[in-house]
C-alpha cells in the first residue's frame, strides 16, 4: 500500500503558510508534521504514543453558534471529531464523525484547508496508556433548525453554543483557542 502520509503533509504546509504570524500554530503544525514523519502508523489508534484525529468546528447558517458535545470520557465540551482509524483523509474523518455524533447530514465544507491544528494529551483509560491526539480540525457549516440526535455512548450533551459564550467561564477551556481563530474568520468574511 502507497505512503498517504504526503496529502496531509501538504495541507499541514499549507496551514502553516496561512499562519506564519502565529507562533503557538507553527509550533502545533511543527509537532504534527514530524510525528507524521517519525511514524508511518501515525493514522492508527494501535500507535500508542499518539494518533491523527479529525474534527469538525460546525457554525449554523450566520455564525453565531457552533455545535459542541459534552464528551463523556473527558467531563468537557468540545468539537465532534474522532480517530482517523487508519484513514489519511482527515477531512473525511471530521465530516463522517460530525454525521455519527450528530446525526445530522449535509454538511457544507467551508473549506477543505485545515482550519486549527492542537496537539493535546488524552489520558490513560483502561488498558490504553496517556497518549497525544494530534487533531486536525476543519470548518463545517449546517442548519441549526435541523434535529440533533445525541450519541450516548460518547456525549453526555449535544448543542448549538452561542459563540460569544465560549469566552466565559471554564466548561469551554478546551475550544477557547479554536473559539478566537473563529471571530478572526467571521471578521475576514465581514470585511
């Protein structure tokens, strides 16, 4: 089987490009970038010094909400988004994985460049060791009239989220960096 290591090295460049001014999001391209190299099972949860996840930041229709789970294992809300499970193509990773956690379909791409990239530390459960998540997430968008379906086995909640409440209080510490490149790229929109 050919290395398909090379389609997301590229988007990680790209990513980079986008974000030269912003050192924590160069470091965070960096370390993804040479995780990929240093491992060539980088897209398999076997690897248990660490993975690529994929993840969708969802906005409704005027961007004024984005969709969070509460997710059951890590007690905190964040973005839908799992392992790639050895897919390379973590945009599809991020849309199929919104659609089973959702249960909503018809997500519109917003664009098929990486969006934020976050290297964090999942913790050890059960027989699985502490290990990284090196996620790529994407921009997604779908209406919020639509019904949700929960998925119990991974959320404890499931719900549109006022942007401008994810800068109060510490149940969404873990999406406040993904929460300020979002009022960067509403404002680019506006403008």
């Amino acid at each position: 089987m050919a290395d398909q290591r090379g389609w997301l090295k590229s988007k990680i460049r790209t990513y980079k490009d986008n974000y030269m001014e912003d050192p924590p999001s160069i470091d965070e391209a960096n370390r993804t970038l040479q995780f990929i190299e240093d491992n060539t099972d980088c897209f398999s949860r076997k690897n248990q010094k660490g993975h690529i996840t994929g993840s969708a930041w969802i906005f409704n229709q005027d961007y004024s909400m984005v969709l969070l789970h509460h997710h059951r294992k890590i007690d905190q809300w964040i973005q839908l988004g799992g392992h790639s499970d050895d897919d390379w193509n973590t945009l599809d990773v991020a849309i199929k994985e919104a659609e089973e956690e959702s249960g909503l379909k018809g997500f519109k791409v917003l664009s098929d460049e990486i969006f934020d990239i976050d290297v964090h530390e999942f913790p050890a459960r059960n027989s699985d060791p502490a290990h990284l998540h090196y996620d790529i997430r994407f921009l997604l968008q779908i209406s919020s009239d639509l019904p949700l379906e929960k998925q119990d086995r991974e959320s404890k909640a499931l719900e549109w989220i006022p942007l401008r409440k994810l800068f109060s209080g510490d149940d969404y510490l873990l999406v406040r960096k993904i929460s300020i490149k979002s009022l960067d790229y509403i404002a680019a929109l506006q403008a």
